[in-house]
C-alpha cells in the first residue's frame, strides 16, 4: 500500500530507545471502516499542507503559472490572508495545529515545539494526552490517513499508534492506532501524491492529511524568491500541479465529487532561506483555501465569517484577542464539522466548530 513504509518503520524503530515504540504496521487495503460513512452529506475531507507557500507565490505565478490554486479560488472559498501559530512559524509546531486544534503555547497548547526528527511523542512533551482529527474519526468508525513528504512526519504515526493512541472513546472498540493509511516520504512530493490518489480511488478514506515538501526545501536552499523563473517559483508551480491532480481525481468521480471537500494550506511562509521569525508578516501570512461539495464558489472566506472572523490586515493577532482571524490550526475542527463529528476534546482554535464555507441559509419561521 505504501512505498515507504519500510522507510518509517526504520526510522520508527531508530528513535525506539527514546520513545519505545514498535515498528509501524501496515494497515491492511481495505481499512476496519471500509464500509463505514460519516453521518453528513460530506464523506471525505482531504486537508492539504503545502509547506512553505506564500500567498503572494499564487498571485505572482497567476492563473497561468498556478492554474489549480486560481480555479480553487474560482470554484471555492478562500483567503490569501490566513494565519499561522502565534508564537512559532515553522513546521511541526504548525502542522500539529492542524491535526490538533490548538495553539503550540499556553495553558490548552500542544507545546510541540520542536522541528527535527522526534525524540518524543506529542503527549510526551505535553504530559498529557493530545487528541486529534485522527482520534475523533477513527473512534467513529472513519478511515484515516496521512501522507507526508518529510521524515520528521513519523511523529504523526507515531503518537497515534496502538502503543500511544488513546483508548477508543466510542462503541464499538476500533482500537487504539487512530492513523489506518501512512507513507512518510523523504521529500518525495510524487510518492506523496501517488499515495494520495491511490487512496482517493473508490472513495476509501473519509480523512486525509496530505504534506507537500518540496516549496519549503526550495525556499531554504534558494530562498523565497519571487522573481520571474526563480527555483521557488517553480517549486510552487510543481504543488499547483499536485493540487490540480487531487481536484482532478474528485471532479472525474462523482461520487466524490458530490461528498468531498478539499482543504489546502500551509504552515509557514518564508522570507530569504528561512521563515523562523514569527513576527515577519511574510513568515506568518499564508492562504488557506476550499473546494467541494457545498462549498460557496469564488467566496471570500472573511465575509463569510463576519461574525466569527476578521480579517487581520497585517497585523499578527495573539490567540487572546476578541477577533480572531482564520488559521491553519481552524482546519481539524473544520474537517470535522464537514464529517458531521464533535470537536477535538481540547481543542480551541475553531472549538465552537462555526467556520462556514458557504452563506447560513435562515430558517423560514414554521418550516
């Protein structure tokens, strides 16, 4: 099922003193939920990362160097001014946001802060559980999986397997390995890519959590530049071409087509080779888009979420502030709110699951 899995089990098993885990196994073809369905009209959400994308990279590129990102505008909602974690603009931390739904710091954050090959779980560092889109699903019966161009993304695998994931929280029992699906790559965006459509075929997993890597790797060897022609320039247009492949899979099956919301964000900008300040606005901007079915086309996610959002211009809004503006941490618990599924148990960004990705119809008084 995945190429590299050998690869994260090696890896799995060279941190085993520090973290005591077993080699991951492989899931079989057809997941325990194969059969099962999320209770909503959405039954799959596929949440992509691409690492290291700056919004002004789409709007440079164009619609045409960045067709796939131009029709995700088009024919979805988006935004090219969402936020990053407050305090940190750099990978893990990041994307454990979005698997998580909370902030790295304060008193409910995951405080997984570091960004190199693990040497502990996240409820390791955290002393103390950490739920995710993975556990909410799985416990219901969904499919899951996650597919991930760097190393360092075992983490992932391994503080959801059956020796670190929690107990189910739901009948029936569907074990304690929360992930069903994995190929961690070494910075191979076409095995990521592969995997991702392999899966996607037949309509298997209900979530997927896909990392593009090769935008960040560009920008730190060749920086995050924008000129005509530039090696990150060109690197974007390589995960526009990705992105495109997966909207092409859902919209040539209907099935899909009619039951599946893509999500695409990032983790980080970048501005000359690295984006470890967090207080530079070209390191904390990014886009976060969506696409699919019942998603408003050519919306702007801001307007759509006047009440709950603001747009935060260029500032850089701490979590306590009255108005929050969109995240990439908002995607776990948007992701579930489309699969019809509660909240991350302990999660705050996004909590009260009110991000809408198309306008509220009122309710006629009497109907």
């Amino acid at each position: 099922m995945r190429s590299n899995w050998m690869y994260a089990g090696l890896m799995c098993l060279s941190l085993a003193a520090a973290l005591g885990c077993s080699a991951p196994v492989a899931p079989a073809e057809t997941g325990k939920n194969a059969a099962g369905k999320a209770p909503g009209a959405v039954q799959h959400v596929v949440l992509v990362s691409v690492d290291g994308l700056r919004p002004d990279a789409v709007t440079t590129l164009g619609e045409v160097g960045a067709p796939a990102f131009h029709r995700l505008m088009k024919e979805g909602a988006f935004t090219l001014n969402a936020r990053t974690d407050f305090d940190f603009t750099v990978t893990l931390p990041n994307h454990t946001c979005m698997v998580t739904g909370r902030p790295v710091e304060g008193e409910a954050g995951h405080k997984y802060s570091e960004n190199s090959a693990p040497t502990q779980s996240i409820h390791d560092v955290k002393g103390a559980y950490v739920a995710s889109v993975f556990d909410v699903a799985h416990d219901r019966g969904l499919r899951t999986a996650i597919f991930a161009g760097k190393p360092k993304f075992v983490v992932y695998t391994m503080s959801y397997d059956s020796a670190r994931g929690a107990a189910d929280a739901e009948a029936p029992d569907h074990g304690k390995a929360k992930v069903d699906a994995e190929e961690i790559s070494n910075y191979n965006d076409p095995a990521t890519l592969s995997a991702t459509l392999r899966e996607l075929a037949g309509g298997r997993a209900n979530f997927v959590f896909v990392h593009f890597a090769e935008t960040d790797k560009t920008g730190h060897t060749d920086t995050w530049d924008l000129e005509k022609d530039s090696p990150y320039l060109k690197a974007v247009a390589k995960a526009d071409a990705a992105v495109g492949k997966i909207m092409e899979a859902i919209a040539a099956d209907q099935a899909l087509a009619d039951s599946t919301v893509l999500l695409v964000t990032s983790d980080h900008g970048g501005t000359g080779n690295n984006h470890k300040d967090a207080k530079d606005k070209l390191n904390y901007t990014i886009p976060f888009f969506a696409w699919g079915a019942g998603v408003a086309k050519g919306a702007d996610l801001y307007e759509l979420n006047a009440a709950s959002r603001k747009n935060p211009g260029e500032e850089r809004v701490p979590y306590d502030a009255a108005a929050q503006p969109i995240r990439n941490g908002d995607a776990a618990n948007l992701a579930l709110k489309l699969l019809g599924l509660p909240a991350v148990p302990g999660s705050t960004i996004g909590a009260k699951q009110d991000l809408v990705l198309a306008p509220v119809q009122e309710k006629q008084e009497g109907k």
